[in-house]
C-alpha cells in the first residue's frame, strides 16, 4: 500500500550508553530491509510503502497482539498521522514489544509514525 503523500518513518535515539551497532542491530531485527541513516544520535528509517512495517505485522499477529496496536494507532490518531512505539531492547531480542509510553523502554523507544493514511486504511492493511 502506497500513497503519493504518505510517509512512514522510524526513530529511535542512539544513547552516550548504547553501543550503537547493538542499537542499529534492534533496528535492522524488526525492519530488515529498510535503509537505516543516522543523524546526530538518532537512527531513523523513511520510506513510503508499508512493506517496512510487514515484519511488525506480522508478529503483532503472532503474538495476537493486533487489538493493542489499534487502540494506540487510534489514540494517537490526528489528521491523517498517527504512531507507535517499540522497545528497543525487545528488538534487540527479534521481539515486537509495543508500549504506551517511552516510559517503558528504558533506553528510548523505537517510534513509527504513519503519515498521509487514514486509520481505516492503516487498520485494514494490518488485519489482511
């Protein structure tokens, strides 16, 4: 699913205490194929076609946590964007670890943000 307009994108800070390949190595865990550029000491992903996120889906399926990741997308919706995020750590592990607020990850999170897609369209992709 490709949009024109749309743009998917993931962050996630690079810590003084982090060894930045064990970082880039969560990262490249839950998006394998994406190319990872690093800014300042972020790393990020941008890409515009949701097949960068086919890894998350399918083990949100997996871990038959699909309900969860909805309610986020749906609160955390406005005008055509909405994100997620991840633990960084879990990452590192190849786990899908959605949380609330960065708060629970204790090294930063891995957010993604979903812009230019209306939720309905962002949902239905999710659950086919």
């Amino acid at each position: 699913m490709a949009n024109i307009n749309s743009e998917i994108t993931v962050i996630t800070p690079v810590k003084m205490t982090e060894d930045k390949v064990k970082v880039i190595f969560a990262v490249k865990n839950l998006f394998p194929d994406a190319e990872l550029l690093e800014k300042k000491n972020n790393l990020y992903i941008t890409n515009t076609d949701f097949k960068v996120l086919k890894k998350i889906k399918d083990k949100v399926k997996a871990r038959k946590s699909m309900a969860v990741l909805q309610r986020i997308l749906y609160n955390n919706y406005n005008m055509n964007n909405t994100w997620f995020l991840l633990n960084k750590q879990a990452a590192f592990s190849d786990v899908v670890s959605i949380v609330e607020n960065e708060d629970e990850s204790p090294l930063g999170p891995i957010k993604v943000t979903i812009k230019g897609y209306d939720l309905e369209k962002i949902n239905h992709w999710l659950e086919n």
